[in-house]
C-alpha cells in the first residue's frame, strides 16, 4: 500500500549539506520505495504528476515529531553482544583473548547462537538501526542463522562468517581449506535467500589471524562474485607491530596484496593509519568504519575521522560491540563527538603521548552534530557502498527511516513559556535534543524498505 508522510523531516545529502523541511513530505510506493520529496507546499503539483498516489494513505507526524533516515552501523559482532560491557579495562590482544575467542567458539552450539541473534537483531532495531555490517563467528551454519534472522525481523545486513586459521587459541581456528570452503558455502547459502535485504560479506578477521594463503583466496572469491568484503586495521600499536613483523609491510599493504582492499571493502578502526596507508584506500575506494566507543573501551587511539574524511575516503560509524558498549549508533554518534572534542585540545595543547594525533594544529575544529548524523545514516551507507539503496531521503531509494518522538523520557520536550505562550521548539533544536539526550524509547517506529519493523 502506498503511504505519504507529512510533517518534520531531516536527512544530509553530504557530510556539509544537511536539509530539513519543517513542513514536508514524503512519498512511498507499495515496493517501500521513496517516490517524490518536497515541501508540503509543494505537494499538490507532485500529487497531479502522480496521480496514482491519491488513494495513498496519509500519516501525519506531530509537532513533536519527525523523520530521518534509519541508522546504519558499519561494525558490530553479533556475537559478542553475549559478553556486553566485560572486560572493557583491557587492551585489545588481552581482550580478545581472555573474554572473545572463548566466547565465539561456543557458536557452535546453534541453539546458543538462534537465542542470542535474535536478540541482537531485534535490540539493534529498537536502537534505530536498519542497516548492520554484522561479524558472525567461524561457525558457517550459526552465521547463516544470524542472516536469516536478520532477514526475518526485516532488518538490512551485510553479514560475514569469520576467517582465522593463524595466531588463535586452539580451540577457535579453521584449517585453511575450512576456512575457503565454509566460506564459499556461506556464500551460497545467503545467496539462496534471494532477498535483496541481506548479503554476505567476505570476513577475515584481521590480518593476523589470517595467512597470506588464505587471503588471497578470500580476495579471489570477493572478486569472482563481486563481493562486499570487511576487517579490522591498525587498532592498537602492539598488533600493528605484530602485522607488520609478519607480512613485512603496512598493515594496507598486507590487504591490499591479496586484493582485499577494493570499493565494497570497510576497515574498522583505522587509528593509526599513515598517509600512504590513507592513499591507498582512497585510490582503491576503500572506506573506515569509526568505531570511538571501542577505540576508547580498548584503550586503541583517537581516530582522527575528520583527517581521514579530507584524503578523500568515505568513513561510516560502527558500534563495534562488544569492544563498543553500546548497540546503539546514537550512542556512537555521541562517542564520535566526544572523541573529536577531544582529540582538538590534543591538537592545541601538545599533549604528548597521543602519536600521530598529537601533530599540533592550531586551527582543529571538531565534528558538529549534523556531520556526525551524516555519518550515522548517508556515510555509512557510502561507507558499505549502499547509497544507491539507503543512508537519506532521495526518490529511487527505499524508505529506510526513524520516526522520533521527542515527548516521552528521557526528553519530555517541555515548552518554555515566554510571554504566557509556549514557544515549541524548532526542528534543528529537537534533532539536538535527540541526539544529545534521546535514547531509544525516543525511537517510535523504524521503517526498512517502507516496511514497520518497529
Ligand atoms: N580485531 C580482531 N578481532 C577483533 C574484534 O573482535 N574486535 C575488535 N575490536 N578488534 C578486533
Ligand atoms: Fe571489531
């Protein structure tokens, strides 16, 4: 059924270019896709040039109200989310090692896994997003119950079996023919859902984790079946030495050599990257899932997003979980702010200690708010190579969005009373309201691909 929402809209057509209608509209076919955009004004001459849309059903949003696009996060590992918030005062290598392996290596216990995917997926939808990049385990068949899952609550995922047949605990490592052939079966697998909502993703761990053997034949079966492809690069100084050690070059170069960096490949994290490692991803079209609650949790780095950003590279937000604590990427919108505040005293107050982000610069300015939002929504969906599907409000894309109410708590939207008239807030002031102090309970309904999902 077709529908036409009227009322408060933002998205961002750009990193600098942020467009709201205080009075729009927006109409959706029966596909769940975006037909026409405008100012309500504007709506009756759209309406006569799409006739069809007269028995269109119409929903108004309220003054307290409005919509955006839904969120999308570059970086989370289903998984993980069984062991939310412990061991965040450790390093990554530590980390992984005391708390992550052991866990991901009980996903081959299906029931396990079916219990804790479905609630990922469905806490990630609460928390407004609608597009995932997601890291199941090296379990093939616990990885296609995380796809399906996905699919079955409605959700939009990129979903990846994870490969490591090097530098793991006995107890969670594939053989290099395992590891080949469970991938290209996951492959399969997804594809036989002949849904446009979930594909699969070519998934190394981290360079590591994975011989050169075995990534140059994932980056052989992602190019073969043009594939989306994710990792990990340069999080934490000691596991940048330690690649380096091993493939006796940068960390890029170690990627880019078996072909896994191309224009549907995102690296998280990316803190340290050098100049030329930044090139690189710029000449391959490579994009950098930020990831600034895991960055801190794991005490990696600051990940100067902005510097990246500038050499041309497309950067989306990724939750992370579980080196991120949260599952929300408002939550990681804030994180970003916070990290980018911070890393501007770095900037002009020559704090030693900070590496490469300590390069003094007087004139550092922090991401805004809008900017972050761009990041949230279009960035990563750029980020995931995605834009012609999701990521903002444009006709031909499907309705991926968030109706957000700013009534209820943590927000109430109380009105200030200014010559015994209350003065309701404008739109730019309830996006900072929901950005800065909403949470999930302000999320009312989370559309993807016109369809309800919350
Ligand atoms: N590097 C390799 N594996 C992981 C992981 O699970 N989380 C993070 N943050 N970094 C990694
Ligand atoms: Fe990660």
């Amino acid at each position: 059924m077709a529908k036409i929402f009227f009322g408060q809209i933002i998205h961002t057509k750009s990193l600098s270019d942020f467009e709201i209608f205080t009075s729009g509209f927006i109409a959706v076919d029966h596909r769940g896709k975006i037909v026409g955009v405008g100012d309500e004004s504007d709506y009756s001459s759209w309406l006569s040039e799409h006739t069809d849309f007269k028995a269109a059903v119409a929903e108004r949003l309220t003054k307290d109200q409005f919509l955006m696009p839904g969120f999308v996060d570059c970086h989370i590992h289903a998984p993980q989310v069984a062991q939310i918030g412990l061991g965040l005062d450790m390093t990554l290598i530590d980390w992984l090692n005391t708390y992550t392996f052991p866990l991901e290596a009980k996903y081959d216990d299906e029931q396990f896994a079916a219990k804790v995917y479905t609630k990922v997926v469905e806490n990630t939808i609460k928390s407004g997003t609608t597009l995932a990049s997601y890291y199941g385990t090296n379990s093939k068949d616990s990885t296609v119950i995380l796809a399906k899952e996905a699919l079955r609550q409605g959700q939009r995922a990129l979903v990846g079996k994870v490969c490591s047949n090097q530098n793991s605990p006995n107890f969670y490592i594939e053989s290099t023919e395992k590891a080949i052939s469970d991938t290209e079966e996951f492959v399969k697998d997804i594809q036989n859902l002949k849904t446009d909502l979930v594909k699969p993703t070519i998934t190394p761990r981290f360079a590591l984790s994975c011989s050169k053997e075995l990534m140059d034949k994932l980056g052989e079966i992602a190019r073969n079946n043009d594939l989306h492809i994710q990792s990990h690069i340069s999080e934490n100084l000691s596991e940048i030495d330690f690649v380096k050690a091993l493939y006796k070059s940068s960390y890029a170069e170690a990627y880019d050599n078996s072909g896994l960096l191309t224009s549907k490949t995102i690296m998280a994290h990316a803190v340290h990257l050098d100049d030329e490692e930044i090139a690189l991803f710029q000449k391959r079209g490579t994009s950098v899932a930020h990831c600034p609650a895991s960055n801190t949790m794991l005490s990696s780095g600051f990940c100067d997003v902005l510097r990246i950003i500038k050499q041309g590279v497309k950067v989306g937000l990724g939750t992370d979980v579980s080196g991120g604590n949260s599952m929300s990427i408002q939550d990681a919108i804030l994180r970003a702010l916070d990290v980018s505040h911070h890393l501007e005293f770095v900037k002009k107050q020559d704090i030693k200690g900070c590496g490469r982000s300590s390069i003094q610069d007087q004139h550092y300015r922090p991401l805004n708010y809008k900017e972050a939002i761009y990041l949230a929504t279009l960035g990563g969906a750029e980020a995931l190579a995605l834009s012609n599907i999701t990521g903002n409000f444009v006709a031909g894309k499907d309705f991926d969005a968030l109706v957000i109410d700013t009534t209820n708590y943590p927000l109430h939207n109380f009105y200030i009373v200014d010559d015994n008239k209350p003065q309701d807030l404008q739109l730019l002031e309830l996006i900072q309201k929901f950005i800065y102090v909403g949470d999930d309970r302000n999320i009312l309904r989370v559309y993807v691909a016109g369809k309800q999902i919350k």
